[in-house]
C-alpha cells in the first residue's frame, strides 16, 4: 500500500465523522468538514467566513469571545492540552445541542496565534441520558 500523505490528510479532514472547525484570530470560520455539517446543519458555503456566533448560543457567547480574545492575545489556551470541553452549541435549526471537543491553537511561523481548530462530537443522548439518572437518584433519595 503507497498513501500519500496529501492525499491522505485531505480525505482524513473533510471525512471525518467528528466536526472539525477552524476559526481565524477574528473568530471566522475558515474551514467547515462534513462532520460539521452533519452536527451544525450549515452547509460549507453556509459556514465559511461566517463567526462562529452561528454555533454558540447567544446566553454564552460573551463568555466564549472573552476567552477566545484572551487565548488570541496571549498564544496559550488553557484547553490546549487535549482536554475535552462540554458546552451547548445550536444547530441551523435552533435546535440545542450538547457537544464535547478537543481545541488545538494554531500559531503562525512567529509564534503568533492565528486560530484555532476544534474537534467536535456530539453529546447530546448520554448528556440527557445522565441528567435523567441524576433526576432519577435524586427523586430516589428524596423518596427515602
């Protein structure tokens, strides 16, 4: 077998199962795989040069630009390890859903940030799924 490693690391980004979300320092998105799509709804004409405002709640997206800024300003993300995040996001719809990513910086030749990618899964089911055993315990302890 002879990949090429191009061809390869194409087919691996704009496939994937998982969303994967590039963002400029701006907070535009600048690229849009179809996993993305299938989680978000927005085609990738839709998506790209749009901010990523299309896919974060409005209760939370001065939190989100705040720490975004922050991450653009000082070069480090303090999710940056490969920890994995859980937030709401919305779909085209307006449909809530719950999702669970990994963000990797993205630094130019410099050193200076200009972006950041997120790998993103859908959450949703064993997220509601665990808020009914919790309800479930805590009608099961009240009850005791």
């Amino acid at each position: 077998m002879n990949l090429d490693p191009d061809r390869l690391a194409r087919t691996l980004l704009s496939d994937m199962p998982d969303a994967l979300i590039v963002a400029d320092a701006a907070g535009a998105i600048r690229f849009w795989n179809a996993g993305a799509e299938r989680l978000f709804g927005f085609t990738n004409v839709e998506a790209i040069g749009q901010s990523l405002d299309i896919i974060i709640p409005e209760r939370l997206r001065a939190r989100h630009w705040a720490g975004y800024d922050a991450t653009m300003r000082s070069g480090h993300s303090r999710y940056g390890a490969g920890e994995i995040l859980a937030v709401p996001a919305v779909r085209k719809d307006g449909a809530r859903v719950s999702v669970e990513f990994t963000v990797i910086p993205l630094h130019d030749a410099s050193g200076a940030m200009e972006g950041i990618a997120a790998i993103m899964r859908d959450a949703t089911t064993r997220y509601d799924q665990v808020r009914a055993l919790q309800k479930e315990i805590a009608a099961l302890k009240a009850s005791a």
